[in-house]
C-alpha cells in the first residue's frame, strides 16, 4: 500500500495524482491521517474531497500559523475506498500522535467505531457513516454531524411531500430507492421503509453491486415499475452509470434525486444534456463565489501551493472537502478554548467535539458565509442539528433550488436511538448519563 505524505507547512503545488515529500512531525504540532482514494474506481470523487481538506489545512498554517498558532501535519495514506486497505492505514498512522480520523467510507468507518474508544481517537464520519452513531450517550467517540442518513432521507421524502402539494399526496406515489450495494448504500432504507408505511407510498429497493457499472437489469425494473420519484444512493462510477440510464430512460430528470454522494459535477457531466433537471441532496452550497475561495486562491495557489487542480475550486466536493477540514479545526479550536493552545489528545478533541457551536457570527469570520448552515453539537447529540438543501443541474453548473429542509427529527431520533441501544450493546458498551458531563 502506497503512503504519501504531505507536509503540511511546506507543501508545494501538486498534480492531482503527484508525489509528496514525506511528512516531518514537528514538536508543538499535531498530527492527523488523512484516508484517500486518488486512485481506483472511486478516485474522480476522492481526488477533490481530499484537496479541499488539503487546501484548507495549508490555508489556515500559510495564513494564521495554523489553528491558535498550533500547525497541523497531514499524511495521506490511500485506501482506494476499500475497507481493508482503509483499516490498514489506520492502523499504520494511529501510532503518529493521531487524535482524529475522518475515514471517508462507511465500511472504514464501521471497522474504526469499536478502535475509536480504545484508541482514544475521534472519529469523524461527516454526514456518512453509522447512523446509530449520532446518539452520543452510546457512542462518546464517533461524530457525524451535520446530518445523517436518516435524516438525510427524510428530508428528501418531506421535500417530494412539498413538491407534490403535501404529504398526505404522497399515498399511491411510487418510490423507488437504487442504492450501492454496501453497508453506506443500506442505510436510507430502514427510514425509507418507516416513512413509506406511514405516509402510504409504494416503495422498492434496487441494489447495485460495486463498482456499478452494470445496471441494465436494473434500469428495466425501474422502466417496468415506472416510479414517480427516484432516489440514488451511489458512490463512484454509479452515479455516472445511474445518471445515463435514467435519461436514457426517459425518467424525469427532476424527479431523480441522489443523495449528497450522488450529485457532484462527475456524476453529470458525462451524461450531457441527457443530465439537465437532475437534483441531489446536499448541506453545503455548490460553486466558488465565497470568500474562503479568495483566500485560498490568493495565498495558495498564486504561489503554487494549491493541492489541485484551480478549476477545482468550487466543485461540490472540494466544497465538501473544505468543510470536513473547518470542522475539524474548529472542533479543535474549541477544544483549545479550555485546554489550551497547544497540540490535544483525544480525550480534549472529543472535549471540543462535543462542545461545538459554530454560529453564523463565526461562519461568516471563517469566509463561508452561506456555504453552510450553523452547527451546535451536544453530549447526546453527535449530528447537530444540520439542514439540507436541494440541489440542481443547469447542464452547466449546480444550483440550489429549495430553502434548508429541517429532517423529520420526530421519526429519525427514536429510531436512532433503538439502534443506537442495539449497536451499542453489540460491542458491550453501557449508556453514560450526559447530566455528568461539561
């Protein structure tokens, strides 16, 4: 398995695929993994995520000396989004002074939630991972603020509800759900079930197997089911395939929806035309209108630090990449805000994890005013209280075309909390009481 390290202090400009020199952990510094996928058939989509996350850290140590004058080191190990080769990265980089980990797969991220607690190591799943995750109470170590997929997937059901002149219209609707085959593509469909009883309409789930390049039979079943709205929940090279064939179809492109995996620019750019109307699922803003792009374009890559492409900039999950990295150090400047400015352990990054409340004040400080929404974390509450938007493609570029959606927190939070009871037990934990904690 190949490492690249980057440096984060003294990173040069980069090809997207290029050779880092390796990385030199400095004392008062601190540490963190970054798990990738710049190659394989999930690379189009890893490549940008992991320059966001790259461009933000260099920003904050070119322009403030990094987070409260602390710097943050980065290395890249890539995984290639396969779950061995993610646990093995892990486990290799674990031993580096290594506090938080963003594993950026679902199946990573469940082989990391039991390490977690051991290890001492924050887990950071940002709007993927296991669901059940999000009752803080049962899991101390594992975050997947801002939202989650259960919530995720209520939103889009009450989003079609608005489409379709309310809820009550949705009785007699077909749904169909095309998911990748994996426990990430799984998960919607437990609360898809939920919410198709309780609100009458007719739901079938389709599984494609990785990497989904094959979904012929697939698309015959939905051509034959004939449903009135379809939601995605692909990864990858999917998402092209799951783009082409509903416009090949004849589905109705703005009745297609993916969740905010399934709605990047590389999802519908090759299917041309054929892709106008279609809409994802999405918590951050699409495009580069923002003042964190000037920064980054000012002080990185006018000097030949940018870890991309400059064209890059803007792209849904560059946009993504930016935000998981502002996340993390703003988790970690809170946690410094008690415990000083100095490099943590976990234990204080859990600390600042669990005390995060971005406000729109400190939003708009950080240059992503109207890229996201605010953020409050509690004890019990690892997904915040996160909103989600609709996004829609032009055949250009993407644009917002809904007001933030509040999830159907009523449906989701007891069901999360059952799982969270079944999955916590599973791996022998005890519920403690958040009252006790500050």
């Amino acid at each position: 398995m190949k490492l690249r390290a980057i440096w984060i202090t003294i990173l040069v400009a980069a090809l997207a695929f290029g050779p880092w020199s390796p990385a030199v952990f400095a004392a008062g510094e601190m540490f963190m993994p970054l798990l990738v996928y710049r190659t394989g058939p999930y690379a189009p989509n890893g490549i940008p995520i992991a320059n966001g996350v790259i461009d933000y850290f260099t920003l904050l140590n070119e322009r403030d000396g990094g987070i409260n004058g602390v710097k943050i080191t980065l290395e890249e190990c890539e995984d290639q989004y396969d779950t061995k080769q993610g646990v093995e990265c892990y486990e290799r980089l674990k031993t580096r002074g290594t506090v938080l980990v963003n594993p950026y797969s679902t199946g990573i991220t469940y082989q990391l939630i039991p390490k977690a607690p051991v290890d001492k190591i924050v887990v950071h799943s940002m709007g993927y991972g296991m669901t059940a995750a999000a009752d803080g109470r049962w899991f101390p170590w594992v975050f997947n603020f801002p939202m989650t997929y259960w919530s995720q997937a209520s939103a889009f059901v009450k989003y079609v509800g608005q489409q379709e002149g309310g809820m009550d219209k949705l009785k007699g609707k077909k749904f169909v759900h095309i998911f990748h085959n994996s426990p990430y593509g799984k998960e919607a469909n437990p609360t898809l079930e939920t919410l198709s009883k309780q609100f009458g309409f007719e739901l079938t789930l389709l599984p494609v197997d990785h990497p989904g390049q094959e979904q012929k039979a697939t698309w015959l079943q939905v051509r034959r089911i004939n449903p009135d709205w379809i939601y995605i929940s692909g990864w990858g090279v999917m998402n092209q395939v799951a783009v082409k064939e509903a416009a090949a179809n004849g589905m109705k492109m703005d009745h297609v929806v993916g969740n905010w995996w399934t709605g990047t620019e590389v999802d519908v750019i090759p299917a041309g035309d054929g892709a106008k109307g279609y809409k994802s699922m999405t918590f951050g803003a699409p495009g580069a209108g923002f003042k964190i792009h000037d920064d980054i374009n000012h002080i990185l890559y006018e000097k030949g630090k940018g870890a991309g492409r400059r064209d890059g900039i803007g792209e849904v999950l560059y946009n993504r990449g930016l935000i998981n990295a502002m996340l993390n150090s703003e988790g970690m400047r809170t946690a410094m805000a008690k415990f000083g400015n100095k490099p943590l352990t976990g234990e204080q990054v859990r600390w600042g994890y669990e005390h995060l409340n971005l406000t729109e004040q400190r939003i708009e400080q950080l240059g992503m005013k109207g890229l996201m929404r605010p953020i409050k974390v509690t004890c019990d509450n690892h997904e915040g209280n996160g909103l989600a938007l609709v996004q829609q493609w032009d055949g250009k570029k993407w644009n917002i075309v809904s007001d933030w959606i509040e999830p159907m927190r009523d449906v989701v939070r007891p069901k999360l909390e059952e799982a969270a009871v079944e999955e916590g037990k599973k791996l022998g934990y005890t519920m403690r009481d958040c009252s006790k904690e500050n």
